[in-house]
C-alpha cells in the first residue's frame, strides 16, 4: 500500500489533485480524466468524453506513459493482467 501511495504522490506533484474517501487517498483527478485506485488494488484510468476513438487512444497512451515512468522511477513495474476466480473457462 505504501507503494501506491507513493505513485499517487509522485503523480499529484505533477499534476491532479488528490480523490478522498474516509480521509484514505483513492485516486486523482487529472487534468484530462481521472486515476482511481479499485478494491483489487490495481488502476483505473477514467478518460473525458472526447469526439473520436483516436483521442481516447492518445489519452490513455499518455496516462501509460506517465504511469510507466513514475514506477520505474520509484523502483517498481506495471504488471498488466487479470484474474476472475468466479467464471469457469466454458
């Protein structure tokens, strides 16, 4: 936990203001979308309403980049992946 919030505070001191719940920081609100922290642990990227498909992809190509860079500079990394322990295969 002290990792994430670690990333948030790095984040937030370049940009976005902090998103509170119960006095815990969740997530922040960008200048261009929002970045929560969901009950799994991992992050959502919350993207504006936008006119076209390729700015959804610019925006969320910048959201990566800065995410990958704030982590590598704190010495961690991004694992991209899921697990649903509910749904069978079928």
């Amino acid at each position: 936990a002290s990792e994430v919030q670690a990333l948030l505070a790095a984040w937030q001191g370049i940009e976005g203001t902090f998103i509170q719940e119960s006095g815990e920081i969740i997530g922040l609100d960008l200048e261009k979308g929002a970045l929560t922290l969901e009950p799994g642990g991992q992050f959502e990227f919350s993207a504006p309403p936008v006119s076209h498909v390729a700015d959804v992809a610019k925006l969320f190509e910048a959201y990566q980049a800065r995410l990958v860079s704030l982590v590598s500079s704190l010495g961690l990394r991004v694992v991209a992946m899921g697990y649903d322990p509910v749904t069978s295969l079928e």
